[in-house]
C-alpha cells in the first residue's frame, strides 16, 4: 500500500526521515524542487533459516538488478509448485531469469545477440515503465512470461510452470482470466502482442537460420483500475465479454484524501465508467470503512492538513496493517500538486494515460503527455456529496443525512465478510446467480444515500410492490466496461445488443408509467450516474441511439439465426465454410454490408462449381485446419478427357501436402472465397467501429449511462420487493427532525431478526428514544434485538423494506453506530479492549443528538470494577449528548453508581423476558419488557450448552461465598449517615433526631426518607433496623412511623427530589437495593418493586 502527501511546502528533513510501516512507501509530492531519494528496502518479519526466505533474500544485494518492489511479494509465496522455482533466479537480470548456454534450441536461448525473444523481454522490463508490471508475451497461440513473473502467474493464476522452469503461459483464450487472477491482487500487467510476420525481422541463430523474431507491441496496461483487456474483442460475440459473476473482479477506484478542519474529503475516480464521487465531511472511521470495503488502486493520494514535521501524522486509517489486494510499495513519485480534487484527478490520469515515467523521475511531462491528461480529465463526470459532521454540539436541522457506515458498525450488520454473523445483503435479496444487484446493495448501504433519493427509492419500492403494471426485460451491462470497449472501439454486437437492450427497457417504462413512477427513478438514476435528466430527454436520446443501432446491429436471436452459413449443398465440406464464417455470421444485418454478402455468395457457387467440376464425384475431399482448405485424398484420381491438372498443394509454411490433391481451379476458387469472406469480416469489424465512433462522437455515451443505471436500479428494487414481499418485510415510515408527531427516535412494530423467517421468530413492539439501559440473562436475545434494531434502521433510512410490521416510524439519524463484543486484533497490535475503546472514543467524538447507537456488553474485556465504572461514565455522556440508542451490559453493579442528573432522566431501564415452562424450568421469552434484570443466568447458560453439572454445582456454592467475602473484608459500622452515601439523590440529607420536628422545608415536594429503627426486645438490640420511603408529606409521615416504633427509637434523615413522585420511587427503591446488597438489615423491602417501570 502506498501513501502520497501532497504539499506547497515540505522540509526536507521530514522527507528523508519519515518512516515506512508495514513495508509500505509513504511517497511524498512536493512543489519544492528535489532529487528523487531511493526507495529503501521494507523490513520483513522473516525466519531467517528458511530456504524459501534465503532464496529470495539473496536476490535484493545492493548490485541485485531485481527491483525491490517484488521482494514482499515472493516472500509471500506459499504455493509449492511456485516455491520451486525461486530457486532458479538470478539477480543479474531485471527478471531473474537467465536460462543456461544449453538451451540453444528454444527461441528463448541465451545469446548475446540483441535479437533474441528473452533478450527482448528482459529489455522491456528494465524499461522505467514496467519495472512493476508483470509481462505478458504474445508467442503463438499462448501469452508467457519469464522469471518472478512466471512464478506470480503460478501463484496467483493457477498455471503450471513450463517444464519445471520459470516459465508459464496460458492460452491466448484465457487471457483475460489469467489477467483477472492478477489484477485482483492488486498487480498491473502489460500485455504484448504479436505484429504482422510481414514485419518479422530476421536474425543468425548458433544453430539454424531459420527462426525469426516477430515484431511485438505494447496492447494495453491492464490494472486494478483498468482491468478489462480490450484487444481484438470485436468480433467476439459470446456472452463472455461482458461477465456478471461474481468470480469477475470488478475496477478498482483511484482514491485521494484530503484532510481538513471540516473532516476528510474522499474522492473516488472510477477510470473505466469516468467518475469522480468527491464526498466531504468524512470522518476517519468512515474513511477506513470505505477502504476496507472497496480496496483501492494504488497509489492512494493522501493531504494532511498540516504540512510541518512536527504536525503531520499518518491518521489510522491508513495505517492499517492491509487493504486487501494491495501491494506494499510502489513507484516513488515526486511532482506538484495542489490538495484540490481537481489537482489529485490530474494526477490520477497521468497514471492512466501512461504518464508514469515522467512521474517516477521528476520529469516534466511531454505537451503530448499533459494533451492526453487534460482531455481524460475533462472526460469525468464529477459528482459531489457533501455531509458534514455532526458533533455533539450540533444544531438542529429539518433533513438529516445519514453518514457512511463505520467499519465495524458494517462487520456488526453483516455488510463486511465474517462468518459468524448473518448477511444482510443475503437477506434482503433473493437465492440469485447474478451478484450485480448484490453489488450495488451493498454499496447503497454502506454509503447511505441522501434523505431525498431515499425516499425515491421507497416511492419505486411502493410502486412495485402494489401496482399489477409488469416490467420489460431488464438488461444491466456493466457500465463502466461497455464504456471502455465503446470507446476502444472494440465493442462486439453482443455488447450492442446489452446496450439495446438497456435502451429499449428504458424507453419502455418512462413510455408505459406516469411521472409518480419515473420522477423517482428520474433522482435515482442522477444519484447513480451524476448525471441529470429529464424524462422526454432521456426517452427521446435513448431511442435515436437504439434505432441507429438497430439498423446495424442484429439486435434479435431471430435476427442473428437468419443470417445463415453459406451451403456447402454436400459438395464443399460444410464445417469448412462454417469454420470461415463463424466470426462474423449473425453479428450484423445484412444491409449494413449487402454489398459484401453478395460478392461472398457469388464466390460460393463459384467454388462449388469448380469441385463439381473437377473432383471426380463420391472424391473423399477433406478439410485441413491448419491449412484452412481442403482438397482430395488418396491415390491421384485420373482427369477425364486426358487432361492432367491434378497436384499437391502446399500448406501455410510453403510445404507441398504429399498425401492431398487439387486443381488449378479449385484451388483459384477457394482462395476467392476467402478473400470474399476476409473483406466480410474485414467490414463486419469497420462497421462496428463506425457504430462505436458515433456513439462517442456524438455524446451519446450518457444515455447508454443513465439506461444501464436505471436498469440496475430497477432489477435491484424489483428483485428487493419480491422478497420483501415473500418474507413478509414492510416500508417504515420515515420522519424529520421537526415532525411533531413522532417525536421517539424510532418505533418499531412487530420487529423480527432479518436473517430469520417470520413465523420461526418472536416479533418485538417497543418505542426506541432515550437511551435504554438493557440487561438480561446470557442468550436470551438482547444481541438480536439490537442487531435486528440496528438492521431496520439502516434499511428504513435507505429507503428499503425491513423486517418489521406496518406503523414503524424511524426519525432520520445523521449516524448509526452498532458496538458489539470484540476479539483481539494482533495485526494491529490491540487488545479485544483496545479496539473497543477506540471504537467508542469514535463514537464519542462524532454521535450527537441525531444518532442512533447501540453498544453491547462494554468492557468486559477488563476488570469488573473499571469496566462497570468505565460503562457507567460512556453511558452516562451519551445520555447528556441526547443520543438514542440501547446500551446492553451484564455489569449489574452500573445500578449501584449515582449517575448525572441529566444522564438519569434520559435512561430507561428495560430487560429480556423470561418464564417458567410447567416443570418449573426457566426460559427465555425474547421480548423486550420493562424491568432490570439482575441475574444474568450463566450457569443455567452453561448447563444448556453441556458443561459437566459438578462444575455448575461447584460454581453455585462459589458464588454464595462472594457476600460472606465482602462483608468479612468491610467490616463497617450500619450507620443511618453511611445508608444516605448509598442513595442517588442529589443535594444534602436532613437528619432529625428522635423527639425532633422535621423542618417545614421538607412539605409539600416528593422526598426520600431514612429511618434508623432501634428495638428493645430485638435479639440483636444494638444493631438497628433500617427503612427507606418516599412521601410529600414527610411529617406526618414520620409522626406515623414514631407511633408504631416509639418516638425514642426512630432517627430520621431526609433529602427533596427533583423530578416528582416517580423519580423519588426509583431513588428509593435504588436505595433499598444497594443498602441490602452491603449488609443493612432492613424493616421492609416492599417497595423495590417500584423498580420495574
């Protein structure tokens, strides 16, 4: 991975000191004139003794001509096949490889001539251009590659070494899917193709002077960002051209950073669709979770905001061990830059027009070179999304917008890979081959879209999911490649005919619904494309550009089946005359070449006529393939009327075919055919071109854009809604911050788990504001129903169906963030604490009163006494910032901590059911109640789950020793002025003395009272009994107490409430609680069951 910082102004001292972690290059792109510093060698935790290792370390000495780009990646070389051969290189070649003197037979010998293939590759990869691509050569029917290339083509690719050298190829078939195995590691390769045997340049071998070397060109550069191969696919019709599995990896963005007081500004260049996505007021969490999501091209372009040695740091995201896919290191670069998105996609199409030479050496591009930047530049689409943060401080606004999911909040909803928890992408889709629609799922939820175009995509959901009117069929070309092959001009007619297709359903539907329909699939498919539009516009542009190629292209399977091979009518071999024209029959219509066809036709009967003439009748007239002709075999037939015209014709290298026989004529006739059937071919592909050119020519590549998006967008929401509709999934009801109707932050109605069947799963109804302080026993659903809560909100906010019933309402939320239980992360040297405190310092800083958060079971992952006071104090901030959310914990000692007054009045105390079945067994019965829950049931947890019972037997009398323990370490005095530093209540205790009238300041409010109750005939007279209350009438109250216990015997202490009646019950009933857990004995304990509201 790589890390360039832009800068007007650079000391030189940071330049040269600034350290590299994870062996990656942190380049540096100043403005300030310098001389371009080597790249040091990465340090690689490596075992020393390992041959593997010793191989390839003593390829990189300081004299090694080996690049030290490629040292971390044959390290980490783990197939034996490719293990094998890193004992074969040398550090002499740029490619390590150098054959031995005695293979003089191949093309591949090792003479010292200029002339020879090896010799040829390894001149390309000394080239400053391709020193980090792997090479491709073009030798025949197979593209092959030497040394280090060779042995990442076996590791990565799957192929097998030539003859146990480091040597591989595929067949020129598989090219791209060799390319593909590459490009989704993260490497780029250059493909180089065979010119015309006319520009063969001969050359003296050691031992024969036949061979020659063929003249080779530089194709194409195939990367992560680039990663279709786009030579000689126009006449390809197949299907295979425009691939929709998901083993096909898609393009990689170009993705540059800047930081700014505001956040961080992301910009996505997407170089095959064109694209720039600029959005701003990121956080660094978000950041990181777009990172990991959709790994990036390399290099990253990266802005600090502060430029000084001492301020500038890497930020975490970027610091992180591996992007997936990425290499380690790169090309170091140095060149001017300004921090503007405008300046970083400059940057990005120098790379993409080749540019990179001058890049890597400080050089001044060539006019040509900044011609070809500034034309691609202005080739981009730029679509900007600005979000600002939201912080605690935030003002209030009436259209909130929902930021990018944070990394684990994504891994905790199962939008990341991870086995252990359920996908929603899965869920909320149907069992389908097609992974397009999962693809775009899974980015509309990680990259929430606006309030707007969300409530776009609920009005098409709604419309599809009640109205009877059915679609056209729908066609999704993958838009970023049939844009490239468009303007490559190698787009074939079946990529035409995915485009038509796209078209025409277009034009169909904004023909067929009313503007309640296609005004939202209108903001939609801006949102997608970045581009604007009009119904009429689209519908009007989308037809001309389908009529002109329907014109040209057989757009129809009926089309296609007509045009026929030419009929060998059993006297020309028909597989000979399929074989010539299967490359171009069924791709156009025929008046597009009529012309062509006609002199094809004539050059048939012309043939046939010939071999009806002169091969004698039932002749056995076979085909050669190699050859591409045919002719008579056997013994030489005799020539009626005495002629002898009879001979062997000879093949392709000028060699006479002893064993086959033709004549004069035959042989004249069927060289016609195939000059008639190349000019067929020939024209086939100028046409296609022409059509390609017209569409780029004139401008209308948007619309094939805007079709193929809104394609999408329908096939996904369609799609969407059948399985919505199926599993029972409705549309919530979304509100902004001023509706004075619904003013809970969400109320969820008949909420279910989204990755379980409705009638399997118990349904929750419960209003979500405030933040709800939830405990309950071990497995009894409290991480269900915050993942099931979380889950809804999300799919609401994004304008989907969710597992809910109908009335749910959802007020917009400017974040969501889901914290669940942690696990170590030795990559990045945290402890399962360490990660979780970075992640709820992340929630701190940006959450505020619009987001909905949800943290289960915080810091357990330390001890109980610094976790239940550290998940004290975090609850109690984000109850003061007014978040919404659940915040689930087994510490149950948070009960016995004086929170806040501000915190208290925004918590609420709810628990997980649970029941007795009629053996008096407990069960769970995962609905959510109101309550605290106190008993997280572990051993009963434990039972279910196998444990042996005399270790639960074991661990129940353990337990009961816990209070003996803490009252023998106490030892304290039960003391009325101790019992009123257990209660919550803030502000100061009166204590009124037996025979003592409380003072009149105490009528007339809710209050708590004490009372210490001495009783002479008690068994343990000097140690009193205690009894907590509350009252608004504390004198007379008291008056009451001192008749039934004696007025000598009762002293009272007494505080005033703020909050009325029911916050002085739960003051007492809190009190009650922690006075009996220290030892008090106490006169009652009825009250505690004001507790439960």
């Amino acid at each position: 991975m790589v890390f360039i910082v832009f800068s007007t102004r650079l000391s030189t001292a940071f330049r040269t000191t600034l350290p590299i972690r994870y062996g990656r290059t942190f380049c540096l792109l100043s403005t300030t004139p310098t001389t371009p510093t080597p790249t040091p060698t990465p340090s690689f935790t490596t075992t020393p003794t390992s041959p593997i290792n010793a191989s390839v370390q003593n390829l990189f000495t300081p004299k090694s001509q080996i690049d030290s780009y490629w040292q971390p990646h044959l390290l980490d070389i783990t197939k034996p096949a490719a293990q094998q051969l890193l004992s074969q290189l040398v550090p002499t070649c740029p490619m390590g490889f150098q054959p031995p003197p005695t293979q003089t037979q191949s093309s591949l010998s090792n003479v010292a001539g200029k002339n020879t293939l090896l010799a040829y590759v390894r001149n390309q990869k000394s080239a400053p251009r391709h020193k980090h691509h792997i090479l491709l050569i073009r030798v025949g029917e197979f593209y092959e590659s030497y040394g280090l290339d060779s042995i990442l083509l076996v590791e990565h690719a799957g192929l097998n070494p030539m003859a146990g050298k480091s040597r591989a190829g595929c067949p020129y078939r598989n090219i791209q899917q060799t390319l593909d195995c590459l490009t989704s590691k993260g490497f780029t390769v250059a493909v180089y193709e065979e010119a015309s045997d006319n520009n063969a340049v001969k050359h003296t071998m050691t031992l024969s002077s036949k061979y020659k070397l063929k003249t080779r060109l530089l194709a194409q550069v195939v990367s992560p960002a680039n990663p279709s191969y786009l030579f000689n696919l126009i006449l390809d019709d197949s299907a295979s051209i425009l691939p929709s599995s998901s083993s096909t990896p898609t393009s990689r963005p170009y993705v540059g950073i800047i930081e700014k007081n505001s956040g961080y500004t992301y910009i996505e260049v997407d170089a095959e669709e064109e694209t720039v996505r600029i959005s701003e007021g990121q956080t660094g969490e978000s950041v990181a979770c777009r990172l990991a999501s959709f790994p990036p091209c390399e290099p990253i372009f990266y802005t600090p905001k502060y430029m000084s040695e001492a301020k500038t740091t890497l930020p975490d995201f970027l610091r992180m061990e591996s992007v997936e896919g990425c290499s380690r290191q790169t090309i170091f670069k140095m060149s001017s830059l300004n921090p503007t998105p405008e300046a970083i996609l400059s940057e990005i199409n120098k790379n993409l027009v080749g540019a990179s030479d001058s890049i890597a050496t400080n050089d001044a591009l060539t006019s040509n070179e900044e011609e070809m930047v500034k034309k691609r530049v202005s080739d981009f689409t730029i679509v900007v999304n600005t979000t600002s943060l939201v912080l605690t401080d935030s003002t209030t606004s009436t259209t909130t917008t929902l930021h990018p999911l944070y990394l684990e909040t994504a891994t905790q909803l199962g939008l990341q890979s991870n086995p252990s928890i359920p996908s929603l992408i899965s869920a909320a889709l149907p069992r389908q081959k097609n992974q397009i629609t999962k693809r775009f799922l899974r980015r509309w939820l990680l990259l929430p879209p606006p309030s707007h175009v969300s409530d776009a995509m609920a009005s098409i959901l709604n419309a599809l999911m009640t109205d009877l009117k059915p679609l056209p069929p729908l066609c999704v070309p993958p838009v970023g490649k049939v844009m490239s092959l468009i303007k490559a001009e190698q787009a074939s007619a079946h990529v035409f005919r995915e485009v038509c297709g796209a078209l025409d359903a277009m034009v169909t539907i904004l023909d067929s619904h009313d503007s309640s329909f296609v005004d939202p699939l209108m903001v939609l498919t801006h949102h997608e494309s970045g581009m604007a539009t009009t119904p009429e516009s689209l519908k009007e542009r989308c037809e001309l550009v389908s009529d002109h190629i329907k014109r040209i292209v057989a757009t129809t399977l009926t089309e296609a089946a007509n045009d026929k091979m030419s009929d060998g009518e059993g006297i020309v071999p028909q597989a000979f005359l399929e074989r010539n024209e299967l490359s171009w029959r069924g791709r156009l219509r025929r008046e597009a070449i009529g012309a062509s066809y006609e002199r094809l036709e004539e050059a048939v009967r012309e043939l046939k006529l010939a071999v009806q003439s002169d091969f004698p009748e039932k002749a056995n007239i076979v085909q050669d393939i190699n050859n591409n002709m045919f002719a008579l075999k056997g013994s030489k037939p005799k020539k009626e009327g005495g002629g002898d015209d009879y001979y062997h014709p000879k093949d392709r290298n000028n060699k006479t075919l002893m064993n086959r026989f033709t004549t004069t004529r035959v042989e004249s006739a069927l060289g016609a055919y195939l000059y008639a059937n190349k000019l067929c071919e020939d024209e086939c592909t100028l046409v296609l071109k022409e059509l390609a050119r017209f569409i780029t020519e004139l401008g209308h590549l948007p619309a094939i854009v805007q079709a193929a998006h809104g394609n999408l967008i329908l096939l996904f929401a369609t799609n969407h809604g059948a399985n919505s509709k199926t599993k029972g999934w409705h549309l919530a009801k979304m509100v902004n911050d001023d509706d004075e109707k619904h003013t809970n932050a969400a109320t969820f109605v008949g909420l279910w788990p989204y990755w379980m069947d409705k009638t399997m799963s118990k349904q929750n109804t419960f209003d979500l504001d405030l933040m709800i302080l939830l405990t309950a026993p071990n497995m009894s659903g409290k991480s269900t129903l915050m993942r099931s809560s979380a889950a809804a909100a999300l799919l609401a906010s994004c304008g989907m169906c969710s597992p809910t019933a109908p009335g749910t309402v959802i007020r917009r939320f400017d974040h969501l963030f889901v914290r669940g239980a942690s696990a170590d992360v030795p990559s990045e040297g945290k402890s399962a604490f360490g990660a979780e405190m970075q992640d709820v310092s992340a929630l701190m800083r940006v959450c505020g009163s619009k987001s909905l958060v949800f943290v289960d079971e915080l810091a357990r992952g330390t001890s109980p006494k610094d976790g239940t006071s550290l998940a004290a104090a975090i609850l109690e901030k984000m109850a003061e910032c007014g978040m919404s959310g659940i915040f689930a914990t087994h510490l149950h000692g948070i009960f016995d901590l004086k929170l806040s007054e501000a915190a208290n009045v925004r918590i609420v105390n709810r628990r997980m059911g649970e029941s007795e079945n009629k053996i008096g067994e407990e069960k769970w019965t995962f609905t959510l109640e109101e309550g605290v829950c106190e008993d997280s049931k572990a051993l009963v947890t434990a039972k279910r789950f196998g444990l042996s019972q005399d270790i639960i037997n074991r661990a129940s009398d353990l337990a009961g020793d816990f209070r003996r323990i803490e009252n023998e370490n106490e030892n304290e005095q039960f003391t009325l002025e101790r019992a009123t530093t257990l209660s919550p209540v803030s502000g100061n205790f009166t204590f009124v003395p037996p025979n003592f009238t409380p003072p009149p300041s105490l009528e007339g409010k809710s209050c708590v009272y004490f009372l210490s109750i001495t009783k002479s005939d008690a068994a343990d007279s000097e140690h009193p009994n205690f009894y907590v209350g509350e009252t608004e009438s504390f004198t007379q109250r008291l008056n009451e107490h001192r008749s039934k216990f004696g007025s000598n015997n009762v002293f009272a202490a007494a505080a005033n409430v703020e909050g009325g009646k029911s916050e002085a019950q739960r003051i007492e009933t809190i009190s009650i609680r922690r006075m009996v857990a220290s030892g008090f004995q106490m006169e009652s304990i009825m009250d505690a069951s004001h507790l439960l509201r």
